[in-house]
C-alpha cells in the first residue's frame, strides 16, 4: 500500500518517526509529507499534498485537530477521500467535516494497530 504521512518526522524521538519506520517495516510505500524536510529516511518529503504527483492509496494524518482539518480541506479539494486520522489528530469538528464532505476514512485507531 502507497501512504502519504503527513507531519513525517526525521526526529527518532517523535512518534511520527516511529509510524514511518513501523510502516516501512511492513513493507508500504511512504510518502512523508512535512514541510521543514526535504527527506525524511532518505526519501523524498513533499511540503503539502498539492506536491505530490503520484498516486497513492491512503493519506495518514499525524497532525492536532486544527492542523488536520486544514489538511482535509486541501485533499478534498484534490480529490483525495481516503484517510486515517490518528487518535490524536481528530476531533468532532473534524469528524463532521469528514462526513459532510464524503471521505472513506478511519479515525481515532492506530495505523500500527
């Protein structure tokens, strides 16, 4: 599977890190997306979804609540309805968002679940 992480981190200490490297492990196409790096375990990080170019199945977002619905409001208007908020990284405003707008996503799990 091709996922876009956003807020992917080079830091070995933060847990966005630790998600790319779980993810990695099992065997999934990354694409981080952060827009401080321009690599990230020495692959290519994009500053924002409207940089990437290739497709991809899944956006999962590791972001706070407000972070993360302007990063829904930018995918949406990409197309781009399938995504997985991390525990942290949702909200009820964001969940109605998602619901109003038609997203396939999964909210409040784990991806390394």
């Amino acid at each position: 599977m091709k996922i876009v992480l956003v807020w992917a981190s080079k830091n070995e200490d933060k847990f966005w890190n630790i998600i790319m490297k779980d993810l990695l492990y099992r065997w999934h196409t990354v694409i981080p997306v952060n827009p401080k790096e321009n690599e990230i375990e020495w692959i290519k990080a994009y500053k924002d979804l409207w940089e990437i170019k290739e497709d991809f199945d899944i956006i999962n977002i590791v972001t706070p609540p407000k972070v993360t619905l302007n990063i829904l409001k930018q995918a949406n208007m990409l197309w781009y309805k399938k995504v997985w908020c991390q525990p942290w990284s949702s909200n009820r405003e964001v969940k109605d968002y998602l619901v109003k707008n038609g997203f396939d996503y999964i909210a409040d799990a784990c991806i390394m679940m």
